[in-house]
C-alpha cells in the first residue's frame, strides 16, 4: 500500500514525512522521498518478548512524499505532473498550513475543488467517447457509473463519498481518479493550538462530512522533534507539553483505517512479524500475503485471537487444552489482531 503526502510548499509535509519517518533522512524539495514506516504495534513487542526471535518484523505502510503543489497560472505545467502522479497512490494524506494561517478550511474547499474538477474532466471526455462506441454490458456498466460520477462531481461532492459496488469500483479503477481515494487531511497547527485540538477536528468533520475522509490536528514540527528522541527523552518532553503520546502514530493509525486495513500475527523462534491485510478476506487469501504457495497449497489455519493469547500467558498448549485455538477452513474471514498458522501442502 503507497500512501501519498501532498499539499502548498511550505505546508509542512515534508515535516511530516521527516516525523513518520523517525530518524534523519535525506530529502529533497524538488523530487518523491519515499519511506516504509513501521506501524508502532505494541503486540508485536510483547510477542517477541515471550518467543525471543531472532527476528522482529513490524508491519510497514510505504509514505511518499511529493513535491509542493505550486499554484499561480505561471506554474500550470508543474502542478498538473505533480497531480497527475497522485493517481498511482491508493490514499492521500492532505497537509494544510495552519501554523501561520487562521483559515485553512479555505483551502481545503480550494484543494477539494480542484481535484474535482480535474475529475469532472476525465468523467466527461470518457463520457463522450462512450457515446460514440458499441456498447457491450461492461461498457453499459461504465457508462452507468460514469454518469453517477458526473452528478456528484457537479454536485461538488468527492466520489469517495458515494456507495459503489465492487463491479462500479472495478469498471472505472483504470482512471486512477482523484477523488476516488481515501483522503487524510492533516491540519498543521503550532504549539500554541494544541489545546484547540479537539474542537478544531469536530468542527472539520461537521464542515466535510465526506465519506472515506478523516482529520487530524497535529503540530508537526513539535512532533518531528519528538521522533529524533530517545524512549525516555520522548516521555519526558511528552510530559512538559502535557501531551499521553506522539500524535504521530494517530497518522498511522487514521491511515490504517482509511486503507480498511487489518493486522494479523505470526510467531515463532525465527521471526515475530505483524502482516496488513484488507478486512473480510478470507483465510486462504490472508495466507497469500505471506507467500502466493501458501495460498496455493492451504490446507487450513490455526487461530487465536491475541487478547485470548495472553490471557493463557501465551501458552499454545493452554490454549488448545481451553479450546481458544482454533481451526479454520479456507473461508474463515480473518479478524483484526489474531495469530494465524497456516497449514499447506505445495
């Protein structure tokens, strides 16, 4: 899963990159700084403090961070390679400056707006060529979900806000569009708005009640700052900003959810490792996130769940002998946090 960072230059993104990314890193204003991030997953900690692996292996989501959107007619030619590159991410994660500027909820509208005209346009021209083809059903289907896309983009309303069927989904994926993806908008605040936090994302959320959108009121300097620290100088400077944890990882975790991704877990003396997965996949498709063979040759799965796991201290014999290990055919849907074996035969 690629995620793409976005926003004016000087919004703060690749701050936010440099915070996500957690350590120095190399980056450049004029070209992509890309990154796996590892999904802080305290589960995978414990786990591994029981088997003692030789290795740990947290899940990672990949962030690029793109080049600023420049605006003004002059920069036309650069701002539209810079939106078109956005079509091959599968969610976006939208920075607006409000660290020197009080009304950032314009330029949301702004940047929703252009996106959706951007939208309107592929809509439209596909529409047009349509009319003047043979239609077969899978074009009749296109069509269909084109026009719903027409009136909703003249309605000014993200598509990601529509309810589609998978068959309307997969018609129409090939335009990569825009406002189709799952959307994070990240309001970059000073330190001195922290305190407003809460009541600046109820507002958002009343103002955009979009479908697949979220927000997040985060001062990213402040928290690129906290991620160059040591685990116990980030306690302690948590501490003097009254601050529970890193707002960081409510980025992870916001981005997880717009994904509609899951984790599951594997154990053993070789390797504790935390897998993504799409929620409601069935057993025999998660197997195939770990190898395509064992998607191929499944023959069933061990599960537990992690919270029935520690409450036997994770004893795999306990477990069976209560009966919380259980085994699963190929159609099992997969729960968010359980620990998978699979059985198969290639």
């Amino acid at each position: 899963m690629k995620v793409a960072i976005t926003g004016l230059p000087q919004s703060g993104k690749t701050t936010l990159f440099k915070a996500l990314v957690g350590k120095d890193f190399p980056v450049s204003f004029e070209k992509e700084n890309i990154s796996d991030v590892k999904v802080f997953d305290q589960n995978i900690i414990e786990l591994s403090n029981v088997f003692k692996p030789k290795k740990t292996t947290f899940a990672t989501v990949t962030f690029v961070d793109l080049p600023g959107i420049p605006s003004g007619v002059e920069q036309a030619k650069r701002r539209n390679e810079i939106l078109s590159s956005i079509r091959q991410f599968d969610a976006l994660i939208t920075v607006i400056d409000a660290f020197t500027k009080d009304d950032f909820e314009t330029d949301i509208k702004i940047f929703e707006n252009d996106l959706i005209l951007l939208d309107l346009d592929v809509v439209e021209k596909r529409l047009e060529r349509l009319q003047k083809e043979k239609l077969t059903q899978d074009k009749v289907l296109e069509q269909k979900t084109l026009q719903k896309f027409k009136d909703a983009l003249d309605s000014e309303t993200p598509l990601r806000s529509l309810e589609l069927t998978d068959e309307e989904r997969l018609a129409t994926k090939s335009f990569g569009l825009f406002t189709l993806k799952p959307t994070l908008y990240l309001i970059n605040i000073s330190e001195e708005k922290i305190p407003q936090r809460s009541k600046i994302e109820e507002a958002l959320r009343k103002k955009f009640n979009y479908k697949n959108t979220e927000f997040a009121v985060i001062p990213v300097l402040l928290e690129k700052e906290i991620s160059q620290l040591t685990e116990d100088e980030k306690k302690e400077f948590l501490s003097s900003y009254n601050l529970e944890k890193e707002a960081i990882n409510e980025v992870l975790e916001l981005t997880m959810k717009l994904l509609n991704l899951d984790v599951f877990y594997t154990v053993g003396e070789d390797e504790v490792r935390a897998w993504l997965f799409e929620k409601g996949l069935n057993a025999k498709k998660v197997a195939g996130k770990i190898h395509s063979d064992i998607e191929r040759g499944f023959i069933a799965a061990e599960v537990i769940s992690y919270e029935d796991f520690k409450s036997v201290n994770f004893s795999f014999k306990d477990a069976k002998s209560k009966g919380l290990l259980r085994i699963e055919g190929a159609n099992y849907i997969v729960k968010d946090k359980e620990i998978v074996h699979f059985r198969f035969n290639v």
